[in-house]
C-alpha cells in the first residue's frame, strides 16, 4: 500500500525494517520486490524515480547494515533505474499512478448524528463512535493517473492534499452524500469523485465539474479506471463503483456559465476541495455558489430545498481565505467554520503518520496534539442565509 501510493521512501523502508525484525533482510527485500512487481504496480506504475529512491534507500541501508542482498534486489534496481525518467519539460506531461487504501467502516454513519444539512455540523468533537469498526469485506482502493508536471498545463491532473481530505469526509460521512444531487466544483483527478459514487457514499446524481479540458478527460479516465478494476480483499471481486447513480462529468467555467447549465443540476450539496486560492477567481466563485445554492420553494411535485456547500482548503494565504469569506458574507450567504467540529474517521492508509489503518482509530487524538497535519486544511460550511 505504501509502495502503490508514493510515501516517503523513509516510511517505506522503516516498515521494511519492522518486518525484517530491525535488518532489511532477505525476507524485508522480498517483501519489497513483491511490492514493485505487483499486478497492480506493473498495470499502473507508480513514477520511476519513486521507485528508484526507494531501491536506493533499502540496498543502501542493508549495505550498512551488513546483511546479505539478493542478486534479485539488485537486477530490480537496475531495471528502475534503466526505465524512462518521467518528463518534465514544460509542454509535455508524465503520467503516473498512485493508489490508495482505505479500510471502510461496518456501520458508515454510526458516528453521525444528524444528517439534516442544518445540523450536521453543529456537534462538538468527540471520539469515534464504538460502533464504527473496520468492515469485513477488507480493504477498498482508489487507483489515480496523475501528472506531477504542472507546468504541461493543467493542475487539476495533479494530487492535491485538501482533495484527498474531502475524500476521507467522503468515506467517513457518505450519509451526507447517499441519494442526493451532488455537484463538485474543480474535481481535478477524481478522488473525491470517486469516492461519492462509490457506495456506502452513492451519490443520487454527481456531477462533476473542472473548467479545464485536459482535467477533465484525466477524470473520465480515472473514473473508468476504477469501474472497471475489482477492489482489493473484495470478496467475489465487487466491483469499485458499485454505487446506484449517475455519473456526469462537465465543463464548467466559473466565469462564464448558462443559467440553463447551472439550473438543471439541481443541486442538493455542493463540494469542493482546495479551490479557494486565486484572488482574481473568487469573485466569479461567490457568484457561482450564490447560483447553486439558491433555496428551492416547495411545488406540486417536490419538496423544499435548501442546498448546502462543503469547502475543504488548504491554508496557504489568510489573506485569500479572509477575502473569499468576505465576498460570502456581502452575497448573503451563511458561512460556518467546521475544522473544529467535522473531521474524518476513515482515511487512507499511510497518508497520514500512522503505522497501521488500526492506529487511525484509537490514536486520533494523540496525533491531533502532537502533529498539525490535520490543522493544515480547514472546512466550511456553505449556505445561503434565511
């Protein structure tokens, strides 16, 4: 898992050591080899010079450690690094894979206690509910195709950490998200996506949106990719995106939009991770969430509807962040900051400074003291105001 999902070589070859009982021995360097060669590795490699880094840590620390090397170690680590650099010239991109693991809850929303969208993030912060155990059907796992190189053109098919914390809400809350209308603003490489059309989450209608053309036929791409490819330790090889919806994917540019477009998606929530970050651009996103989360009056056919928005940004500039929240405010729309009050309970293994899926659950706290990882995103609420 760590392998598949680019963690830091240092993490990777500390678990190669507590395997090996403290050496990076031949048993450790089995492990390793296992690892690269994998299936799903040698379908959907991760970039060479991660695996290059990682061959290089582990044979220079066996090497130091004077144990024994398998002559397979070295051929793989010849074979990594004779592969292709990936590019980085400006106007070409060099796709790669990451994929991630996560162990999903038996009782999803155990921990939620209201699902109703004025309430939901009203509650004080307290431990996981006893009830949200890890499910027997094992591990789930989302593969991404991703480009590192920025400078090709788009940063929407690029990995961002604010996207992979609004898939982790995703997998922790999917009650907020099951057979509702839900549209993402800037859906980038589809972790999010993904993870919303995916049950227990099964989104009624997703709609996802990018204003970029290359992103979004990345996002196509991911999104077929894990349709088609089973989960890991699924019993009878389940499918990945077993959810009852409908998928659409749609360019969407912020500052220039039909009514029409933005009325027919009917928005019930509104999502969107790290989009909160160019000054010039928040003035046509105010306008935009004004438009989706416009109240529904009540009709002949359909109930009233009060749509609600779910940012996840990264802090970069306050001074950003203190304009967007300014611009809300002078729209009428109702903002809460949630950072304190909604956080995840399931989450990708090895994204965060855990040893083990387990350790997420009982050291939540702990690690929330001791490390600000978690502090670096903060979640706002979005609604218009009564």
């Amino acid at each position: 898992c760590a392998y598949r999902m680019h963690a830091s070589s240092e993490s990777i070859v500390n678990a190669l050591q507590e395997l090996g009982g403290g050496d990076v021995n031949l048993a450790a360097q089995e492990v390793l080899i296992d690892c690269i060669q994998d299936e799903l590795c040698m379908q959907y490699p991760p970039r060479s010079e991660h695996s290059q880094i990682v061959l290089k840590r582990a044979l220079k620390l066996a090497e130091a450690q004077s144990v024994e090397v398998s002559d397979e170690l070295y051929n793989v680590h010849c074979q990594a690094i004779a592969a292709p650099a990936s590019s980085f010239r400006a106007d070409e991109f060099c796709w790669s894979y990451k994929t991630l693991a996560y162990t999903p809850p038996e009782c999803p929303d155990a921990h939620l206690e209201c699902t109703a969208p004025e309430h939901w993030m009203l509650r004080i912060r307290t431990p996981p509910h006893p009830e949200v155990q890890p499910s027997p059907q094992g591990h789930r796992r989302v593969t991404l195709r991703l480009s590192p190189n920025m400078g090709a053109g788009s940063t929407g098919c690029h990995d961002w950490g604010a996207g992979y914390f609004l898939a982790e809400l995703v997998l922790s809350y999917p009650g907020l998200f099951r057979g509702r209308r839900v549209v993402e603003l800037g859906a980038g490489s589809g972790c999010a996506g993904v993870c919303m059309a995916r049950a227990p989450a099964s989104a009624r209608h997703l709609v996802l949106t990018d204003g970029d053309a290359t992103t979004l036929a990345n996002l196509e791409h991911n999104l077929e990719l894990n349709r088609e490819n089973p989960a890991d330790d699924v019993p009878n090889g389940g499918s990945t995106m077993e959810g009852q919806g409908t998928v659409e994917v749609k360019l969407l540019q912020w500052d220039h939009w039909a009514e029409e477009d933005v009325q027919a998606m009917q928005a019930d929530v509104v999502v969107g991770a790290d989009i909160v970050y160019l000054p010039e651009l928040l003035p046509a996103l105010v306008r935009l969430l004004q438009r989706l989360l416009r109240p529904t009056p009540p009709s002949s056919s359909c109930p009233p509807k009060s749509p609600f928005a779910v940012i996840c940004t990264t802090l970069r500039q306050q001074s950003t962040l203190d304009t967007f929240l300014a611009e809300l405010k002078d729209a009428n729309i109702q903002v809460q900051d949630c950072t304190d009050s909604l956080f995840p309970t399931v989450f990708f293994h090895f994204r965060h400074k855990f040893s083990s899926p387990d350790d997420v659950r009982v050291q939540y706290y702990e690690y929330l003291a001791a490390v600000d990882e978690v502090r670096e995103f903060s979640i706002y609420k979005i609604m218009h105001s009564v």
